[in-house]
C-alpha cells in the first residue's frame, strides 16, 4: 500500500471514486478497493476468502440436506411400501399375510393396527367358513334323512323344479322309471 503513495491516478480510475466535498470545494476522492485494478488488497483478499467458505458451506449443507431427505424418505416410505403391499396381498386372499414391526413412532402403531385388522379378518374369515360346513353337513344330513324316509315308501315320489326337471326321486320311482337304483 506505501508503494501507490504520491502516485497520480488516471481519469478513468479517479472517475469510479467518489469526490469528496468541503464547503463546496473537491478536497479528494474516495476510491473503492475493487476501483483500483490490479491492486492487490487484504479486503479483498477476505472477501473472496468468504465467499469462496460461503459457497463451500452451502454446497455442503445443500448435499447433507439432500442425503438427510433421502433417509428419511426411505424410513417412511419403506414401511408404507409394505403395508401397501400387504393390504394387495390380503384382499386378494391370502389372510396370513402380516408386516413387521419395528419401530415405536406413528408407522410402528399403524403396522400393529394392521396386523391386529389382519388377524381379525382371518379369525372372521375362519369362523364364517366353520359356519358354512356346519350348515352343509346339516342339511346333507337332513336331504340324507329325507332320502331315507322317501326310499321307504312304497310309492313312486318324484320332486320336480319349476322348469318340470326332476331333483329327487325315490328307490320306487326309480325302479318304475327303469332307472338305476343307487
């Protein structure tokens, strides 16, 4: 800096100043660092330094932002994924189907859920099908009784549907018809 001492400036470089004025009289000019080309200068010097530390923290901040991002969407998408993909699996049947818990916030209670309206649909699922055999072996048991009480008459029985087809007929019937006899 003590080299540019006593060293005239040119038009162009005095022209960027600022003229600075007393009582209406230029008394110098105000010269920015950067006016000066080729000057080097520690003001300069620090404000490039922080830019450059600037640029570097916010790129950095930016990328551990982005890979925090993709974390977190990969723990709550993952779960989501697979409840999803075992509801697909349960409405098309296969009522054994159950998501692992394993962790503790909202998505660990909506696994349990799940899990629990799993086991609630297949117990549900279980009982309506004991129903069902149940009921079917009844009434095969009650058409056997029929069967039995109508191959004890000695008449021909026939029972016929709306549409004049026979559904049942006895062991008399049967012989009269010529049909076989089971």
């Amino acid at each position: 800096a003590n080299a540019l001492v006593g060293s005239l400036l040119t038009t162009p470089e005095l022209a960027a100043g600022i003229p600075l004025t007393v009582a209406d009289r230029t008394v110098g000019t105000l010269l920015a660092v950067s006016a000066m080309a080729g000057t080097p200068s520690p003001a300069a010097d620090f404000i490039a330094a922080a830019n450059r530390s600037t640029w570097f923290a916010t790129t950095l901040t930016g990328a551990l932002a982005l890979l925090l991002g993709l974390v977190l969407f990969r723990q709550i998408v993952a779960p989501v994924r697979d409840l999803t993909s075992a509801a697909r699996r349960i409405a098309g049947g296969d009522l054994d189907q159950r998501v692992s818990v394993t962790r503790h916030d909202e998505v660990g209670q909506l696994a349990v859920s799940f899990n629990q309206m799993a086991d609630n649909i297949q117990q549900s699922h279980q009982h309506l099908e004991n129903q069902v055999n149940e009921r079917t072996a009844a009434l095969a048991h009650e058409r056997d009784l029929v069967h039995n009480y109508l191959n004890i008459a000695e008449v021909m029985l026939v029972a016929l549907d709306q549409a004049g087809r026979i559904t049942m007929i006895n062991r008399k019937g049967a012989e009269i018809l010529g049909a076989p006899v089971e």
